[in-house]
C-alpha cells in the first residue's frame, strides 16, 4: 500500500481526476477556468516525476499510470478543443481536425506497436523516446497556447504551434518504432551474451 499511495501517484490520480473536470469546463464554454485546471494538471506531470527521482519513490505503478494519465488528458484536451461551437469564435480555433488526427494517431501506433511485439515476442522492455516526451511537452504547450487564445482572443501564432505539435507527433511515432526495434536487439545481445558465458 505505501508503494501506491506515494506523493507522486497522488498527483498523478489528480490528473485523471482533472480530465473530467477540464473536459466539462471546456464544454460548457469555460474556457478561463478550463485554462486554469490544464494548468494545474500539466504542472502536476512535471511535479510527480521530479518528486519519485529526488525522494526515491519511482514505483512500477506509477510508471504505468504516468504515461497513461498523459494521454488521456491530451486526447481528450485535442477532441474537445477540435469539437464547433466549443471555445468562443476566434481566428484558427476550433483546433482543426487533423491536428487531432496526428496527436491520437501517433498514441494509437505506439500502442498498437507495442502491444502487437509484447503478443508475438513477450518483449517488455518498452521506454519512452526523448522525442516522445518533448512531443508530450510541446503538446501541453499547445493546449496551453489554444486555450489562452480563446480567452483573450489573440491567436496569430496557432498555424505554427498546429504545424509543430504534428510534426514533432509524427516524428515521434516513428522513432518509437525504431527504438523500440534497437532496445529488442540490445535485449538479444545480452541473452546471447549471458548463454554463452554460462
């Protein structure tokens, strides 16, 4: 139990507890407040993975739950914000569609990817790329970025925030594939390593 129930899962609960709260804001045309909850949701991602490295409280939970709690905010933050008549009339919003395509499309690749090499391979050894989490990064600024163009009205810098939250979606989805494919072979290595020193 005190494995579970350490600051950094804490904070990571809070965040899927604050997807509802966010998706209903955002919905029922809060956008200020909606802004605020994001807020404190993306800080608390930062929060909890700082916390378990500086106190030692890195469980094999919350490496499950971490991740998963990213992408189901972010999915549901880019569905929304591409849902008409969500945020108020301003320039470039609501988030076009296929911005959203890419963002759920590259999580539905790693997914799919993994899932399929666990099934044939039994391989578990599955990490997170740096262009993985600087995507995730760039995609809680972007919502950010949206929501507070919604609130002010200023949103001239969307086309290029669109353009990068896609490109840096799609690169990620295939470097995962191919780190992925140099961890197996590491993996192997070292299993034929170890049989041959035995």
């Amino acid at each position: 139990m005190s494995s579970i129930l350490t600051i950094p899962n804490l904070l990571t609960f809070l965040r899927m507890a604050l997807i509802p709260v966010f998706a209903s804001l955002l919905f029922y045309g809060n956008s200020w407040l909606a802004l605020v909850v994001f807020v404190i949701a993306g800080i608390s991602d930062g929060i909890d993975g700082f916390l378990a490295r500086r106190f030692d409280q890195q469980s094999e939970l919350g490496t499950i739950l971490d991740p998963i709690a990213d992408k189901l905010l972010m999915t549901t933050a880019f569905i929304v914000l591409s849902l008409p008549h969500v945020l108020e009339p301003v320039r470039f919003l609501p988030v076009p569609f296929w911005v959203t395509a890419a963002v759920i499309g590259r999580d539905v690749l790693i997914l799919t990817v993994a899932g399929a090499i666990n099934v044939m391979t039994g391989f578990r050894g599955f990490k997170p790329s740096w262009l993985g989490k600087l995507s995730t990064f760039v995609q809680v600024i972007a919502v950010t970025l949206v929501l507070t163009a919604a609130v002010t009205g200023y949103s001239f810098y969307l086309p290029t925030t669109y353009f990068i939250v896609v490109l840096l979606a799609v690169a990620s989805g295939f470097h995962y594939v191919f780190q992925v494919a140099r961890l197996m072979k590491e993996e192997e290595a070292a299993k034929r390593s170890a049989a041959s020193a035995d």
